[in-house]
C-alpha cells in the first residue's frame, strides 16, 4: 500500500547539526537517500536559530561541537513553548551508560553511536515517526477536547468558559488599536413560564432557536456569541460602541420578536430584554476589565427586565 503524503517521510524534515564536514555530508547523503528532506546547520548555535524559524520535527545532532554542544542544543529544544513535538537523536562516539544516560536526561528521545549503519539509522528514524504520529494524534485529542469544553451542549454556541477566557483578550485587542468593544446581554422573556406551560424540552427548543437567531443576525468572524446562564446570552461586538450597540440589540430584538417556534400542536412566541455597554478603548485611560464591562451590561439588563416587555438598556463607560 502507498503511503499518503502525510505519513511519507518526506513530511518529516529532519534538521541534522554536527561540525564535522565529512560527517555531515555523509548522513545528509544517507537521509537523502531514504527519501527525507535535510536542513544542516555546521554547530549547536546555528541549529537552534534554524529549528526556531522553521518547523523540525526531527533532529539529529552531534555531541561535541564548538559554541553550543548537544546537549545544550537539546535543552534549548525542549524549553521551546511553541507547543509542537520534536524527536531528538543524539549522535555520539561515547557509548559508555553514563554519557548515554547524560544525553537522555538532557532531552534526547534516542541515541546513535557514529558512524551509524543505514539500516540502524532507517530503523531509528521509524520509531521518531510512530512517535510523532502519536503525539500529533493526542494533540489532536486535546484540541478537540478543549474545544467541546467551550461549547453549550443544548445550543452549539460557545458557553461560560470561552466567555470568560475570550472577553479579557477583545479588550487587550480594543486596547491595542484603541477601538470601541460592546457586549450585548439578552435575557428570554418569561423563559419560566414557558417550560411550565410546555415542558422543560421546549426550554432546550426555545434557547436553540434563539441562539440560532442572534448568531445568524452578527457579523460573522468579527462577532461573537456565547450563553451566558440559563436563560441568556452574551453578544460580543467588536469595534462597536454602545451607540452602535443598541442599534444591533433593536436588531435582534426584531428578530427574536419574529420567531414562531411550534411545540408539539402549540406556536410559543418570544420575546427578549437587552442590557448593552459599551466603552472606547484608549491607552490614556487603561484600567477596563471583563468584570466591569459585563457588571455593566447586567445592570442594564436587570433595569430593562424591570420595566418589561421588550426592552433596551444601555450605557457607555467612560
């Protein structure tokens, strides 16, 4: 069976780092031959400035070399934060258990004696490569985990968690390039009464069709949008202020006002109440924070909820 491109050696670039010259030429020529690409860097230094501009998943570096020997080229390499995997052989003439130990302590994943025999070598560099693929699929793992730990099960938005970690960093970014930042909180009118009258499945249908709604109605991939408790959600605007602001949330108003949902032989009519503040970014006046935007914005919702109907609060900070 062929291999795909992604599990062909040729897409594992191996970054080999010795001084010797002769060496060198030698296993550039052997990995070559073995159908992988090769980058050389002549000693530790040079190797590390290569490996950080460029993505290496394998390397292969000498022991002794001038200016940053192997070790302290495979410590360099496994302080790197980029969050990518890198499997590091080792190569030395010193076989004794002491120095192998050594350069595993130092971060190598494996070791070769030189000169290394080129089926040893094609040996060796299968093992990176189950390695790295098992590493890429954990990482996978994660990610995917990570990610449906940011999304509300019941209406596929994102929920509390990315909130919480997202909001803090459209400020830095408002700051950043002193641009105005809007929330938006709408709360589901009388969203009790209608899980009484229909059951607690058409509350699970209602957020659904709601959260469906506003997310359809912002721009995407400069917007978004997350449930924030049981029976709200919280629209973040990017570059808006709190002008801009309620004119989205008469928007949205319109829009959840319009939505017919039918429950079994019944149309349940919605409608929302809306807090929105908004402030400008600027880096005279630092000091904004997630806590105080959302407190805002809360205020404004419950003054809203307090007068009924369809009503809209806002207030801009600053």
């Amino acid at each position: 069976m062929e291999e795909t491109q992604h599990n062909s050696p040729k897409s594992y670039p191996i970054l080999v780092v010795d001084d010797n010259l002769l060496q060198r030429t030698v296993l550039e020529a052997s990995l070559k031959a073995a159908g992988y690409k090769v980058v050389v860097a002549e000693n530790g230094r040079e190797g590390l400035e290569i490996f950080r501009k460029g993505y290496y998943p394998i390397i292969m570096t000498d022991w002794v070399m001038p200016e940053m020997n192997g070790l302290e080229l495979c410590r360099a390499i496994r302080s790197d934060d980029s969050g990518r995997y890198t499997y590091i052989i080792l190569l030395t003439s010193q076989d004794s258990k002491n120095d192998i130990i050594a350069g595993l302590e130092a971060g190598a994943d494996e070791y070769l004696i030189k000169p290394a025999h080129q089926a040893e070598l094609v040996s060796r560099l299968k093992t990176a490569k189950r390695i790295l693929e098992l590493e890429s699929s954990q990482q996978r793992y994660i990610e995917e985990i990570k990610s449906l730990s940011l999304i509300d099960p019941v209406t596929g938005v994102f929920n509390r968690n990315y909130l919480d970690e997202h909001i803090p960093q459209e400020i830095k970014r408002a700051y950043r390039y002193e641009r105005p930042l809007s929330l938006i909180l709408v709360s589901i009118n009388q969203f009790r009464d209608i899980i009484v009258a229909c059951g607690h499945y058409s509350g699970d249908v209602v957020l659904k069709q709601c959260a469906g709604c506003l997310a359809e109605s912002i721009r995407k991939d400069v917007d978004w949008l997350a449930r924030y408790g049981e029976d709200s959600f919280m629209v973040v605007l990017a570059e808006t202020d709190m002008a801009g602001g309620m004119i989205v949330a008469k928007r949205l108003r319109l829009r959840i006002a319009s939505l017919v949902i039918r429950m079994y032989d019944k149309e349940v009519r919605v409608s929302a109440s809306f807090g929105v503040a908004g402030f400008a970014a600027s880096q005279q006046k630092p000091g904004m924070t997630a806590d105080v935007l959302i407190d805002n914005a809360d205020r404004c919702l419950t003054k809203a909820r307090e007068e009924g109907g369809e009503t809209i609060k806002g207030v801009q900070i600053g």
